[in-house]
C-alpha cells in the first residue's frame, strides 16, 4: 500500500510517505498563493508518482487561517425569532477581569445581516411555532440581493429536533445554489445556544475559502491521475473525506498542528513514557500539548485566536497550547527599547532574511545562523543555503544598532527571548495544570524544534528530550498514524438513574445510526469501525461535565453503579475530591468511531532497529550558547551517519537533512536502538 502525508505549514511543505514498504521524505517552502503547489514540489522531490497512490493525507492551516485574518466570506445568520442577538452578546463573564483594554469577541457576522425567522422548538423537540417556507424564499432572495456568499442556520433548540432547519435548508439550496448553507444540527447536536451559534456562523464563514481550496487540491489530483482517496486532518486528531471536508471546514481549525501530537503520542507509548509533552516549533508557531499514557488529550471545546476574546467553538479538539513564537518570527524593538518576538512572522515569502529573498526584518531563524547553530551549507540537506551576512545586516540594523549592541549579542537575545515565549505554553500545559515537568520527558519535533528544546526544557526542569527519527517531518508522519475518526453527540438531560430507558435507548440506536452511515458514506463497513459511546456527567448543581465511558442505556438508568464509581474516581483524580452521596446528572451522550490506518506498520518503523545510512566525518565550528563574546568550539556531526549506542557530550551540533538538534554543554544525547536521540540535560547550580 502507497500513502503519502502533506503537512501545509506557514513556511515550508512537509512530506512523508509509505511506499512499498518504505519511508519516502521532503520538505519544501510552502507557496502562499498557491499552496497545491507546495504539494506538488513536496511529490517530485520525494519521487513520489500520484499516479501509483492509494491515498493522500493532508492538513492545513488554511481554515484558521481565514479565522485569524478575517479573511472569510460575507456570511448571514437565520434564527429564531427573540434570539437575533445570542450571537452578539455571547457570555456575561468576564475572564480578563483586570484588562482594561479587554473586549468581547467580535462577531464574525454582523447584526444587519443577522436575521430572524418566525419558528420555535421547545427543548424537549416538540414544535411550538411552525416554520414559513415562504418566508425563507425571501430571505434568500434578500441574501442573494445583499450579496452574500454563505449562511448559517441556528434555530433555538436543533439540537433537539432538526426538522426546521432541515426545511430552511431545503429551500436554501434550491432557490440559491450559489449559497454555501451551514445547518447547525450537521455540525453538533448539543445544547448552549451561544457555542452552537458560534461554530455553526466559523463553519459558514470559512466555508467558501475552504472550499475552493480544496476544489483545487483535488483537480490537482485528479489532473495527477490520483486513483485513490483524499483524507483531510480533523482538529480530533483523525481524518475525514474530503468531501465532508467540504460540508464541514470547521473540523479543519487544527488541521495541521494535531498531527504531529498524535505521532508524539505514539511514540510515548511505544517508549512507556507515563507523561509526554510534545513540542512543536515551525516556521510560524510553537505548540504543546501534555500527552499522559500515549494519548493526547481531547477537548470538547476551543478558542480559536486569543483565550478570551477569540471565536468559541463546541467542537472536539487535541488539546493544544500554541504561541506566535517559529523560526520566522520577526524580532523588533518598541519605542522604549524593548525587544520583541513574533508574532507577527516573516512566512515562506520573503521569508527570514538569509534565504535572500529581500527579507530585512530578522527573524529567529537569522539568529540562530549568526550564532553558529545552523550550517549554512547544510540547511535542508544543503537543498538551501543560507546568507550569513544578510543575516548580519537584519539583525544589525534592526535590533542591534538600536539597542546599542553587537550583532551577536542581539542574535542571543533574540534566541533567548524566543525561548523564554515559548517555554510559557511549556508551562502552560504542566505546571499551570498541577503537572510537575521533572515528572515529564519532552519530545520535540518540528524544522526548529531540536534546536531549542533543550533550552526550554532547562527552563522548567523537564530532565529528558527525546528527538524522534524525522523530526523536520514529524507532522506529516504522524498523519499515517492518524485513524479516520468521527465524532457524535446527543444532549440527553436527566438524572443517572432516573433517564427514562426509552429515551437513553432511542439517542443510543440514533448515534449508532449516525456512525454507520457515516462509515457507509465513506465506503467502510459498520465491522471496520470501533464504536466508543460515553456519557457527559456532573453532579447536580455543577455546570461542567466529565466525559465517562458506558456501554449502552443500562449504564445510565437501571444499572448505573458503574458508571457512578467511574465519575466518582474521574472527578476526585481531576479535583482532588469527590461527592459519592450526590446526585449525578446526564447532560451528553456521545459516540466516537474510528477505523485504524497503518498502525502496525508506521509504529514498526518507529521502533525498527536503527542501522546509519550514510557515512560522514565529524567537523567542528564556533557556536555561541551563553556568552556572545565566548563561542565554543562544538562538535558537529551527521544524524544519519551515527550508530545506536552512540553518546556525544555537548557543546555539540547534530545535523540532518530536514532538522538540526543543539546539545549544550554537558548534556549528553545517546542514540537509542530505535534510532531516536535520548538527550540527559546535566544538573547545574
């Protein structure tokens, strides 16, 4: 079998595949303007004929991207009568409470095109006010005159009973075939108005731009004669087909950073690692996530941009910390003399200033050149090289002119500076959650990962970083390990116990009938797929659930003691205690499926016994880590030319085609039989 995985990033294009048994790789700057093309230029390099695959993996950026920018398509919002103006109010708290400059989240569609619809379900599903097809034929007339691209249906109480929805976006689709129509019930069937409007109006939103985007990628393949299927990266964790890609571009938020985690989290279980935290730089961003016996974790909901005033969004998600902080963020001074990083980034086009592309804003990646930490000759395998001196001038007359300091003590303190950002989503994911890092080892990926791991994970005491085999391409390794994954849910509210069984029985068979269509849909059978159900509890009085696995309807009304002890420990692990003598309280069912993809053989290749493939000698080169005025002559050598067994005691510099790992003084990185690199951070006073 033939399977190639893409990674889109905001700088370069990473590939790798599965062909005949081997693994293929290549990495390429990513074309903004046309990003198939960076697919294609990722194929060629990595002789990779689309003709002969079976399958093509993909993740982008591209609907975040639209989210971030406000680059999206002119969108309308129907709802019922009385609730024009859920959307706009959002939440009555306030989270930043001592921000003065703190503001609401801005509503991506705004009030004149926000309209309502006389209709009304009551919570349990019966229809109070019946729905006007007439008066939907003119509202899509009116949208259709206002110019319009794509709507967003959200009536009060969907979740529960579609059937007005359905009717509107009968009509919808009919008398305007131009519109892109986003009905909430296909997105999620649960309750909390203001988060089912939000992710329904970011569906809509982004839907047009995502759309031709991938209307592109696959005329691409098809003009490739691309015989098998396209699977698109889920913000889950899992892939979907690209036709529901299509229907549903707000699955794709984290299409490309979740990948990479899922493959970390694969190769802490295969290490036995109780608690991982990944840690992937790119070009662009830096992320982590706490990854606990071999899997990421899954949250129900998200923030797309910043924590307090982004866009909310009620859909599951591979819980990760992300900061503006890559190797082509763009350093810079204010008016008082203070360096900063990111977050804005020099991306793949100009790019950091030593690619000489007209570049002459310094970037992280510029830094890192003038320091000694990257060859110049060897960048991308030696597939680019990098300018030293425009570098230099970047860095001089930007930052170190300013600052009245040397370039190499600006170069230092731009790494510094970057390090000290990126440890906070470090912290973020451990110590903020209650998590000692001594009690965690780091596997860092990404094209700039290796080269500042070690610094962060001094930082905040992590005592061991691995570095995986292909860490420049981790991503798009980790997508064929990613499993086809679909996720369901029902609001189902009662009592645990007290549910009448006719009710938990009937939102059982309907997920269950969902799953199985799902799966039919994209030509799997109902024995390919793992069925998971759980159910969302809390004790009575409380606002937040904790997700429980159960097996069917007896767990939650006439044998319920299960499933009571299970949240009762669930809850006192999470908080530190528990109400055993409480009520429990039902709120969601859900069901996840999923089909495996290639697991034996990628996780074979990880834990395959390691053999060098290529022979080079060891060289030496002055390269500054503490001290700018006091470079150190550090050991350079070639990862692909190192025996397992292998220990190099820092200052050194292990190069590789798509990646370069620092090891500082006295730290001590080992090749283990696998082939990762095992770095043992010294104690130091």
């Amino acid at each position: 079998m033939s399977i190639v995985g893409v990674d889109i990033g905001g700088t370069f294009t990473d590939l790798v595949g599965y062909i005949d048994g081997k693994i293929v790789t290549s990495k390429t700057s990513t074309v903004p303007a046309d990003p198939t093309q960076g697919v294609a230029d990722s194929l060629r390099l990595a002789t990779c004929d689309l003709a002969s695959l079976d399958e093509l993996l993909h993740g982008s950026t591209i609907a975040i991207n639209t989210v971030l920018e406000r680059s999206g398509a002119k969108t309308a919002l129907l709802t019922t009568e009385g609730f024009r103006d859920v959307y706009a109010l959002g939440r009555g708290n306030r989270p930043d409470a001592f921000n003065l400059n703190f503001h609401r989240p801005k509503p991506l569609v705004p009030r004149e095109l926000t309209f309502e619809v006389k209709e009304r379900m009551s919570a349990a599903g019966e229809a109070l006010v019946p729905i006007a097809r007439g008066e939907i034929e003119a509202l899509g007339r009116q949208l259709t005159a206002l110019g319009v691209d794509s709507v967003a249906v959200c009536f009060l109480h969907a979740y529960a009973n579609p059937a007005h929805e359905i009717v509107a976006g009968n009509v919808l689709r009919k008398a305007c075939p131009g519109l892109f129509v986003t009905l909430s019930h296909e997105i999620l069937r649960e309750f909390r108005e203001y988060e089912r409007t939000s992710t329904t109006a970011l569906n809509a939103y982004v839907g047009p731009r995502v759309n031709r985007y991938l209307e592109k990628l696959e005329d691409f393949a098809r003009n490739g004669r691309f015989p098998g299927k396209i699977a698109i990266m889920r913000s889950n964790g899992g892939t979907m087909s690209v036709g529901q890609a299509r229907r549903e571009p707000v699955a794709m938020m984290e299409s490309g950073p979740v990948a990479g985690m899922i493959g970390a989290g694969r190769l802490a279980k295969l290490m036995r690692l109780e608690r991982a935290i990944g840690f992937d730089m790119g070009g662009t961003t830096a992320k982590t996530t706490l990854i606990t016996d071999g899997v990421p974790p899954i949250e129900e909901g998200y923030t797309i941009g910043d924590e307090f005033s982004g866009q909310p969004m009620q859909l599951p998600v591979v819980d990760i910390v992300e900061v503006g902080a890559g190797g082509g963020s763009i350093a810079w001074c204010d008016e008082s003399g203070g360096l900063h990083i990111g977050p804005r980034s020099a991306g793949a086009d100009p790019g950091p200033a030593c690619y000489g592309r007209g570049a002459t804003e310094p970037v992280v990646t510029d830094a890192d050149l003038v320091l000694g930490r990257l060859n110049p000759e060897r960048f991308l395998g030696g597939g680019m090289k990098l300018a030293r001196n425009l570098a230099e001038d970047a860095i001089r007359k930007q930052v170190a002119d300013r600052l009245g300091l040397s370039v190499a003590e600006a170069a230092l303190g731009i790494a510094k500076i970057a390090d000290g950002a990126m440890s906070l989503s470090v912290r973020a994911v451990s110590v903020n959650r209650g998590i000692d890092p001594r009690d965690t080892v780091m596997i860092a990926f990404g094209g700039a990962g290796p080269l500042h791991a070690v610094a962060l994970a001094r930082e905040i005491f992590i005592p061991k970083v691995i570095i995986p085999k292909l860490p420049g391409n981790f991503s798009a390794l980790g997508m064929l390990m990613a499993e086809w994954r679909q996720d369901f849910v029902r609001t189902l509210f009662g009592g645990v116990g007290r549910i009448a069984a006719a009710d938990a029985e009937r939102a059982f068979a309907e997920l269950r009938a969902a799953g199985e269509e799902a799966l039919a849909r994209d030509r799997f059978t109902a024995k390919d797929g793992h069925f998971a159900f759980a159910a969302d509890l809390r004790y009575r009085g409380q606002e937040h659930t904790i997700p429980i696995p159960v097996a069917a309807a007896a767990d939650i009304t006439t044998d319920p003691s299960g499933v009571r002890a299970r949240f009762d420990a669930q809850h006192d692990k999470r908080y530190g205690h528990a109400a055993p003598d409480q009520s429990l309280e039902i709120v969601n069912l859900r069901l996840v499926v999923t089909v495996p993809r290639m697991e034996d053989a990628i996780e074979g290749w990880l834990k395959a016994p390691w053999q060098p493939t290529e022979q080079s000698e060891e060289r030496q080169r002055p390269v500054i880590f503490d001290e700018a005025d006091r470079p150190l002559e550090a050991r350079i050598l070639w990862r692909p030319a190192l025996p397992a067994g292998t220990k190099i005691k820092g200052p050194a510099v292990i190069e590789e085609p798509n990646s370069t790992i620092l090891i500082p003084p006295d730290d001590v990185a080992e090749v283990d039989p696998w082939g990762h690199l095992v770095i043992t951070l010294a104690e130091r006073d």
